[in-house]
C-alpha cells in the first residue's frame, strides 16, 4: 500500500517530497528498519550521498556493540598486544 502524504502537509513542513523521503529514510535506518543501502535506494540517493546525510545529521553509520569491543580487547591480550 503506497504512503500518501498531502502536499498542503508538506507545504506547513516546508518540505519538498524529497526533504520528506531522506528524513524518512534516515529515520528508518537509524531505527535499524533499513540497512544503509535501502535507505539510500529508497531516499534515491548513492550509497555515498546517504552516507555523507547520515553524518550531517549526526547519526553513526556503523555501532559496534559492548560484546564486540570485548572480543576485539579479548583478541587483543591473547596475541599481547596492549589495550
């Protein structure tokens, strides 16, 4: 089912469609709802292009969770390199 939104809404946002579609798009992905690349198809922008909207936004293209950080340092003291 297609997403309809009025132009008059988008008027008192002072979006143009597309404003509206990368904010969606960005919205999705930083909720983990996209990965990076469809929200960039969807947003109909280059992989490249979405990626340099994220960091204008401020939001992380990458998040590396506490566990990973544990078994890199892990890793780290098996082959003694120093943390």
């Amino acid at each position: 089912m297609p997403l309809t939104i009025p132009d008059s809404l988008l008027e008192q946002a002072g979006w143009t469609e597309q404003d509206a579609r990368l904010d969606i798009a960005c919205r999705l992905f930083q909720t983990h709802r996209l990965r990076l690349w469809q929200a960039a198809q969807w947003a109909g922008l280059s992989r490249v292009e979405m990626e340099a909207e994220l960091l204008q936004r401020g939001i992380a293209l990458y998040e590396v969770s506490k566990e990973q950080v544990d078994a890199e340092l892990a890793a780290m003291d098996r082959l003694g390199i120093p943390g």
